[in-house]
C-alpha cells in the first residue's frame, strides 16, 4: 500500500518476521498487498490460505496476474465487508501510517480474526529523533524517502505511541521484534525504551482481548 | 408446469422455410438434442420440449475430464468463439483470448461455447421451428431467464458426461450467465471468471433494452412477431436497436478518438440528413451488418432475460447469500471506461463475495475502450486471465500440457 514499504528494493526481512508468526495452514488477509510478496511468502512457506487488499490498480493487477486472490480495495472503507471471524490472521504491514483512520482499521481487523500483525516504521527512532531535533525538518531516510508533502505515509507513531493504541483498541500484546535498518531484528531483550530508541520498524502480533 | 407445446396450433405447412437455417441446423456446429424426456424446466414455468443446444469445442477432454472450460458468449454472441464464424466468415469472437498459446490455452483446457437457449445459431430459440407447428416458434416460444440458459448448459454437460468444470468464463450477459453458474452450481465449478458485468441489470440498462425491443417493434416488417412466418424482417428496426446499443459498449472518449467530428467522404456539411459523419456511417454500418446474423425475436428474448437477472432477489434480496460458503474460486474483472457495467457493479459482486467468505481476487483494468473493451485487445486483461487460471489449474491438480 504504501510506497515506503515497497520502496526498499531489497529482500524485505520484515516479511520473513511477519511469516514466523503465522501458524502453517492459516487463514490469511494481508491488507496492503503491494506486489503481493509477502503473500507468495506466506504460500510458499507457511501453506496458508492468503487472501488481500491494495489499494493500488497496478498492484491488484499484478497480484491477480500472478494468481494472488488480492481485490483492490481501501484499509479504511472495505474492511468493513468482512464478517467476523472470517480469517485467523489479519497483517497490516507497513500500512497503518498510511491509513487515514488507524484505529479503526485495528478494530476492524481484530473483529475479522482473533490475531492482527502489524508492522509499521518506528517514528521513535534515534535518527529520526535527531533530525528532528538538530535539522529542524520533518525526517527523511532510507525507509522512509518520501518529503512531507509528497508521501502517502500520514500517521507515523512510535512503538510507544502504538503501545497505547493496542490498549486503546483492546489488543493483547503476544509478540514483538524490533529491527534494525537493515531490517534484522534485534536480538537482544531490552525494555520498551530501548526499542523505541534503537529499533527502525516494528513488528507485533497481537491477540483479541477476550 | 405447463408444456409448452400445447399452447401451439396444429401443424403447418413448412414449405416457404428453407429447411437448412441455422436456427435449427447450425453450420460448423455440434449439436446435442434433449427429448420428451429431459424437459428444460423454464423459470416461467414451462417445460421446453424437445429443445437442442449448439455448441462448439476446442481442444480435448482430458481422461479425469478435469480440464473443460465454458465460455458463455454475451447478448450477441455465439459458439463460434475460437474459429472462423459460418455467416460472416470473421475470427471468433474471443480468438485474442482462446487458443493454442492463449490465455485460455486449448493445448490445456477443452473448451465449451454453447449458443444460448432462446439464441438464434441453431439453440433452441423463437426462430427455431416448433416441431408442433412446423412453424417457427416466434412469439410463442416462452421467455427465458439467465438461469435457464444456465439450467440449460448444465444439461449439455450431462450429455457429455461432465461433472465438473474446472472454469466458466464470460462477460457482459456471459458474465451474468458465469454468475448465476457459481451460484446455483456451487459443486459443479471449481473456478469462475465474470468479466464486465452485474448481478442484477440496472435500470438504465432495462431503459436501453426497452428502447432497442420498441425500435424493433415499431418496425411494420415485425408482423407482431410472425415476419418469419409471413416472410418479411424487420431489418430496420432491428438496425436501430443494434445502433443505440452499441453506442453503450462504447466510450465518449473511444468514439472521440475513433471519429471525433469527422466528415465520412466529403469536406462539408451537406446540409441534409445524409451520413455526413463518420461516427453516423459507422454506426449505420453496424446496424446493417448485424441484420445480417442475428434474430429480430432473439433480440427481444436475450435482452429481457437480462433485464430479468437479479441473483439478490432470488436469495431473500442478500447477494452474499447466492455465495454463502463457496468454494468457488473467483475473478472478477471490470474496466474503467464501462458506463454499461460500471466498475461499482464489479465492486459489489466483490463486497457479497467477501462477505460469504468466498475466495476472491479482483482486478480493474484502466482502458478508455468502453465496455466493449472485453473483448479488445487488453494485454493487462489477458495477464489477468493467465495468471487466475495458472494458479487455479494448480490447485486443481491440472499440470502443463494436461490435454491428454
């Protein structure tokens, strides 16, 4: 969905994260196909039933072109079809901050299936921090080039600030990775603080709260 | 139900009808006759009986007879979908798409294309003889649903021993006839394609359809239905029809960049009512051509049969309960410039879809060709197709080359 998480060019090491934490066999929607890796993924390693969303024309048509079930749809409006339950899993990722409604998008998405993964661009980090701080500037980097005024990225948060809206939400926090800019994760345990700090993306997988 | 042939006159005489039309003895087509004992129980009703279905194949049936693909032609079209058409002597109809080495491979699949009940290329329709009468049926021939096409198609598959089809494949009135298929045969098709098309017609497009059946009507060679009896053909009014209609399979921006405002043959106005555009000229020529193949009556009986077509009123008016459960697999496919199947139609095709959990994938292809635009050279449209189909006959265990 949006072009920061296609934009990359490189093997996209948060899919594989996304794919560990999907049980073989599983249900699956992937809101915000893009090209429709992350699903070709899930199908080659995990054996899931993967169903999608994009937003974009060119991206549905290449999906459907490679055999993908992905519709061209919109997070924000067409989640809503869905009935309950329909799916195990629902992925959102690098698409919450291009949403124009996050939290609604959450909710839909643990109505749909009881887990959500979400993996997102940490707002938080250092460098974005000091760029910030010492530029002046709205921040640009490597995962996220686009200027201000031309991205489709309009509602970046930290890994703090999604903290607060999994409670807000009702979600149950099962697991969570931080990476690394070269898209590894960080392999050691350390508070929140620190992910918020050193970690560049965000990947969780949540549960409904009972 | 009521048989059909009883509401029919005693027999007549046939002599001032040649015995060799295509409306009961198709050109360069197999056809499958269905006797007193396998009646078409129509929607109206009725028990059609006898009735015979003209069709076509492509390709070969493969040992599990896991590969047959149907093709459902649209309002106008025929069986003559892949191969060199009897009257007009043009390529089939969807040969961009059916072939060997195209999208819908008949060195892989075996392909169906059936004329649809109440068609005119050698199905059973009103200008088909009524074995009671001796006489063609005109009028008396019942009316038709979508559904009885389908109900109908069904039947040529048990005639050739088909259980299962692993795709049906149509657009526009075979996009409806694709439809009503996953509906009502939920077993019988492992995978579908509707292409440019609706779950209900809409009421501009009944509007449209009036619009062409009264241009028919009007036309005094009509005879109230009985020209073939009374040797006349309401040519003219069936011209009008095909004109009007034809200006919605296109574009504003299709017909601007083909004619703009162009003069056909002269440099100006000649003040009259003569073809002086080009735009004029095509579309007289298009009416006039398509006289030429196609049925008056037919004409009246497919258009009501789409305007009849509403899957949502025959489920408690909730379109995702025509799909609750499928296991169909779909693609749905719409183009961007189609004012006559506007890509909502498709979008809502697609909400039902996943709101029955059904399997899904949706696809609008950006063309300025109009509704027409199906059956057009579309490169992205042929992609589309392939790759559905590829990952389909995967699933369905169907390897390369499983002509055989």
């Amino acid at each position: 969905m949006s072009n920061a998480a296609r934009g990359h060019g490189n093997t996209r090491v948060d899919h594989l994260v996304v794919a560990g934490m999907v049980t073989p066999g599983a249900k699956v929607l992937d809101v915000g196909s893009g090209d429709g890796e992350l699903l070709r993924i899930l199908a080659e390693t995990r054996n899931v039933d993967g169903r999608g969303i994009e937003i974009s024309r060119e991206g549905v048509n290449e999906c459907v072109a490679k055999g993908l079930a992905v519709i061209q749809g919109d997070a924000d409006t067409d989640l809503a079809d869905y009935p309950d339950d329909a799916f195990d899993y629902v992925i959102l990722s690098q698409t919450l901050q291009a949403t124009w409604q996050p939290r609604h998008v959450m909710e839909h998405m643990l109505r749909i299936a009881p887990r959500a993964i979400v993996s997102f661009p940490n707002f938080g980090h250092w460098k974005i921090r000091l760029k910030l701080l010492f530029g002046g500037r709205m921040p640009q980097t490597d995962n996220l080039p686009g200027t201000w005024y031309d991205t489709p990225n309009i509602h970046f948060c930290t890994v703090k600030d999604f903290r607060e809206l999994c409670d807000v939400v009702g979600a149950e926090m099962e697991k969570a990775v931080a990476l690394k800019g070269s898209g590894k994760p960080l392999r050691i345990a350390a508070p929140w603080w620190f992910w918020n700090l050193f970690g560049e993306q965000a990947v969780f997988l949540l549960k409904r709260r009972s | 139900m009521v048989e059909a042939n009883l509401s029919a006159k005693t027999s007549a005489k046939t002599d001032d009808l040649s015995p060799t039309r295509d409306s009961d003895h198709p050109r360069d087509s197999l056809v499958a006759q269905f006797g007193a004992d396998r009646p078409l129980k129509l929607d109206a009703g009725i028990a059609l009986s006898p009735f015979q279905i003209a069709y076509k194949t492509y390709g070969q049936l493969n040992a599990t007879k896991s590969n047959a693909v149907l093709v459902c032609h649209a309002l106008t079209g025929d069986q003559h979908v892949a191969s060199v058409h009897p009257v007009t002597k043009k390529n089939g109809w969807w040969e961009t798409l059916i072939g060997s080495g195209r999208p819908i491979d008949t060195e892989r699949y075996f392909v169906i294309c059936a004329n649809v009940v109440g068609g005119c290329m050698g199905s059973s329709g009103p200008s088909s003889t009524n074995t009671q009468t001796g006489k063609p049926w005109g009028l008396e021939f019942p009316v038709i649903t979508i559904r009885d096409m389908v109900r109908a198609q069904a039947m040529l598959l048990d005639h050739l021993g088909i259980d299962q089809l692993f795709a049906v494949v149509g657009g526009s009135m075979g996009g409806m006839q694709v439809l009503e298929w996953a509906a009502s045969y939920p077993q019988r098709v492992f995978s579908v394609l509707p292409i440019a098309c609706s779950t209900r017609h809409s009421a501009q497009n009944i509007a449209f359809h009036e619009v062409g059946r009264q241009a028919v009507m009007a036309d005094p060679e009509w005879r109230g239905g009985r020209y073939l009896i009374e040797g006349a053909n309401p040519r003219r009014g069936l011209a009008v029809a095909r004109m009007g209609a034809h200006i919605t399979y296109l574009s504003d921006a299709a017909l601007h960049r083909k004619f703009g405002r162009k003069f056909q043959d002269r440099t100006n106005p000649t003040f009259s009512f003569d073809a002086d555009f080009e735009v004029e000229s095509y579309l007289r020529h298009q009416g006039s051509s398509f006289v030429e193949r196609f049925d008056a009556n037919s004409y009246l009986y497919l258009t009501r049969a789409m305007d009849y077509f509403d899957i949502a009123a025959d489920h408690d008016d909730v379109l995702a309960n025509a799909f609750k459960n499928s296991p169909v697999r779909f693609c749905v496919i719409s183009f961007t410039s189609d004012w006559l199947f506007p890509t909502a139609d498709s979008r809502a095709i697609v909400h039902a879809l996943n709101a029955a959990g059904a399997r899904v994938s949706f696809a609008e292809i950006k063309t300025d060709k109009g509704h027409d635009a199906f059956l057009l050279d579309e490169p992205e449209l042929f992609a589309i197709v392939r790759g559905f189909l590829d990952a389909a006959a995967k699933a369905h265990g169907l390897t390369n080359g499983a002509g055989h």
